[in-house]
C-alpha cells in the first residue's frame, strides 16, 4: 500500500462520520450487512474504487463481500502557535486511519470494538478479517449479555439501546427485548392500531376482510348473486292457477265477516 492513502475496513452496516481538526470523514458501512452464523466463511470480493467528493474517497463493496472499505488519504494539519503565527503539522494516511479507527472503536466505553480497522494492504487479509470478526462479535456477545441483565430487571424497552438490538441482530440470537417496530393499520371500526392482514379486529370484532373471515368460517359464506339468484328473490311464488285473497271479498257484519 502507497504511504500516501490507506485502507480503513467497516465490517458493519453503520456509518460513521468524524470531524477531525485536519477534516472530516465518512466511514462507509456495508449496505446489506450479513448476520453471523458460526461456522460459515464470509466471502471476499475486491470492492471497487469511487470517487468521493465531499471527502475521502470511499470504495463500496462488492455485491458479496462482508465489509466496506474507506480509502482516506495524508492531510496537513495547521496549528495555531498564537500570535499570528501558524505551523503545518503533516499527518501520514496510516495516521489517519489509525485515529479514525481509534475513535469510532473507542464510542462505546471501556473494550468497545465496533469492527473497524486499518487493513495491512489494498485489501483485509483472511486472517484479519478473522480476528476482527472475533473481536466485534465477543464485544457484542458481551453488550447481549448486559441487555439481558437489564431485561430481567426492568422489563423495559426504554433501557435497551440501539447498539444492543444490533448486537443481537449481528449474532442471529432471538431476544424477548429485541423489539422491532411493526407496521400497524387503524381499525375502521374502534379506531385501535392493529397489524394488517387479520380478518376480524380482535378489539371490537368488526369484519375487516369478509372473504377471509368466510373462508376461516368465522362468518356465514355470502349468498350468491346472478340472474338466476334476483329471479327468485323476492319474487311471489307462481302456480297454474292465480291466487285470489278470499277473506277480501267476504260481506261484513257487525259480529264480524261471514263464514262461507
């Protein structure tokens, strides 16, 4: 690798943007960030360099690979020597990188490690992606490890935070605090918020999908409609000879119609 850029190695989907006294920078995340599954090799394309305009340029991965790379590149930092008087202070890429590195892993407290690292080469080694993988995936094993501490005390989303849900995300561990917000419709009959697709609201009962609810036997089946079914609703029924309405025609006294 040339003295002048270095390679930083993101093996999650989060981005990261610093601001530094030589600049800012965005560290690039994976756009599908595999989940963990022990025993299965990650894959590795070569990821193809972009050009980045508003800073370092970035290269995004291959449609295969498990990682982002950032290339960031040697800046000059100017300090102020007060007086009027300034000194550029050169700062080598590795340098950089390494700072970069060093902050982002750094945002989670004491042993926090969130899988970033400056590569040896144009690209992360086997083995460094290995060790790094290790290393992200025990500091998460830990942050799950805590979330369920707290879970069992509180019972409470509101002290699960996001880097925990993602740590359980990474390692594919199904958690009961690993809430994920669901889509929801308002029911037209109670005005709750229900998931969509169910027959019947199980609040107030209303029929939300009649089909549905027919064919899981909730709800009598719907009566056929056709030419055949208006021809004999409602229609009186018919026979050779007509039908006349006798007590009309009856004379009536005072005690009441006479009986023929």
């Amino acid at each position: 690798m040339a003295d002048a850029t270095a390679i930083i190695v993101n093996l999650t989907a989060q981005s990261w943007t610093l601001h530094r006294s030589y600049g800012t920078f965005t560290v690039r995340g994976c756009a599908d960030a595999p989940v963990r599954q022990a025993g299965v090799p990650h894959s590795a394309g070569a990821p193809v360099a972009a050009q980045n305009t508003n800073g370092p340029r970035t290269m995004p991965r291959m449609h295969d690979a498990p990682y982002a790379l950032t290339r960031v590149s040697a800046r000059i930092a100017v300090m102020d020597l007060g007086d009027k008087r300034t000194l550029e202070v050169p700062i080598t890429a590795a340098e950089v990188a390494r700072d970069l590195c060093r902050e982002i892993n750094a945002d989670g407290g004491d042993d926090s490690y969130f899988g970033v690292f400056v590569a040896a080469g144009e690209k992360p080694t086997d083995d460094e992606l290995a060790e790094s993988r290790e290393r992200l995936a025990a500091f998460y094993r830990r942050l799950v490890a805590a979330a369920d501490r707290e879970w069992e005390r509180s019972h409470s989303y509101l002290f699960i935070n996001d880097v925990e849900r993602r740590a359980a995300l990474y390692l594919g561990v199904e958690k009961e605090w690993f809430y994920q917000p669901r889509e929801t419709v308002e029911c037209p009959g109670c005005g709750e918020k229900i998931k969509p697709g169910f027959a019947v609201c199980k609040n107030c009962g209303a029929i939300l999908d009649r089909a549905k609810a027919a064919a899981l036997g909730l709800i009598p089946p719907a009566a056929p409609i056709g030419p055949a079914a208006t021809a004999t609703s409602g229609a009186p029924p018919t026979s050779g000879t007509p039908t006349t309405n006798r007590e009309a025609h009856r004379p009536v006294t005072a005690a009441g119609p006479v009986r023929g």
